[in-house]
C-alpha cells in the first residue's frame, strides 16, 4: 500500500538504528567478497524500500521496477568501491533518487524533442502529453485527496520532492536526508517546510472546489 502521511513521524531508536548499521556492515563485508547470498540478502533488505522511493518520484510502476534493478546492478558493479563513508541505506537511497530524477529528465527531453521535431515537419507523430495520473494508487475509487497529492509533489522542484518523498515515505530522520542529499539538516527543513507550504496551498485550494 502505497502512502504519504502528512503527520511528523519519529525517527528509529539509536538501539534500533546501531542494530541495523551493524547488520549492514557485515552485509558489505560479505559484498566486497563476491557473495551471492550477501547480494540476495541486499536485495530483499531493501528492493521494497527501494522501489517505493523511487515510484514516488517515477510515474509508472513498470518504470520504477526497471530504475529499482538498475540500482541493485549497479550496487553489485561498483561494492567494491564502497568506504563507508556513508551508511550503506544513504548511498542506496542516493543511487535511487538519482537514478529516478535522471530518467525522468530524459523523459522530458524526449517529449520536448518529439514535441519540436514535429513542429518543423520532421514526422507526422503528434505528441500528447500523459495523464498527469498514472499512479495506481491514485485511480483508487474514493483517493481523490492522494490522487491530488501525488499530482502535486510531482510538480515540486526535484530536491523538495526527493526531501518529501524520502521523509514521508520512507521515514528517514532529517539527517538521514540530509546525508542522501549531501546537505545539511537545516537545509532539509528548509526543503520540507518549503514543500509542505506549497502542497498545503494548492491541496486547499483545490479541494474548496471539489
């Protein structure tokens, strides 16, 4: 189930948190040595986390799954890499995000190529432009509150959308973000409070009218 609760959600417990650092610790261990079960283990720790992430920020769900594989191959190309110089969750995340706000670009560089080729009489293709919805979740009967929502994070500029998405979806602490977005926690609240400004203005406006 897919979703995005507005309300401020507490951080993991630092027991919580040093418990997992260390489960992941010893996975990139076992990574760096070339373990099959270790990257099976990666994959099952985190494709649903993963997935989520990048869904949020991807219109289709066939595209998410495909950017989520490309994250895990290019985790198992490049372990070897890793230092840890950050926490291995921050660098998957970061690859995610990244990832997803790449394709989308190029997505939009298609359509707009398209879009122009076919002004000049290069083709005869007309393009139109998709549903602003797709999102499964958001063709449920009765989500028109969260059908406007996903509409309007998708129009947020990429770091407030990735801010959100990442503290409200996946719950991540402010630091966390801030450590995948390579800023700081002052940042991030300013990302988040810019965010959650302009979801509220466009949410209220948009639901007198329904």
């Amino acid at each position: 189930m897919y979703s995005l609760p507005l309300s401020v959600v507490h951080g993991s417990s630092p027991a919580a948190l040093g418990s997992a650092a260390a489960a992941d610790a010893e996975l990139v261990a076992h990574l760096q040595q070339g373990s099959e079960v270790a990257f099976r283990t990666l994959v099952e720790r985190y494709q649903d986390r993963i997935y989520r992430t990048v869904l949020a920020l991807l219109p289709s769900p066939e595209e998410a799954e495909d950017v989520a594989q490309e994250v895990f191959v290019e985790v198992y190309q490049t372990i070897g890499r890793f230092r840890g110089e950050a926490a291995l969750s921050t660098w998957l995340y970061r690859l995610a995000t990244s990832r997803a706000l790449k394709n989308r670009r190029r997505a939009r560089a298609r359509k707009r190529f398209a879009y122009f080729t076919s002004l000049l009489g290069f083709d005869n293709e007309v393009l139109h432009e998709p549903a602003d919805l797709v999102h499964p979740q958001a063709q449920l009967e009765g989500q028109q509150q969260l059908a406007l929502l996903l509409a309007y994070i998708a129009r947020l500029p990429d770091q407030q959308q990735v801010a959100f998405t990442l503290r409200h979806e996946q719950e991540l602490s402010y630091e966390e973000i801030a450590a995948v977005l390579n800023t700081t926690v002052p940042a991030v609240e300013s990302l988040l409070f810019r965010a959650r400004k302009t979801l509220r203005h466009h949410l209220t406006s948009a639901l007198r009218h329904v």
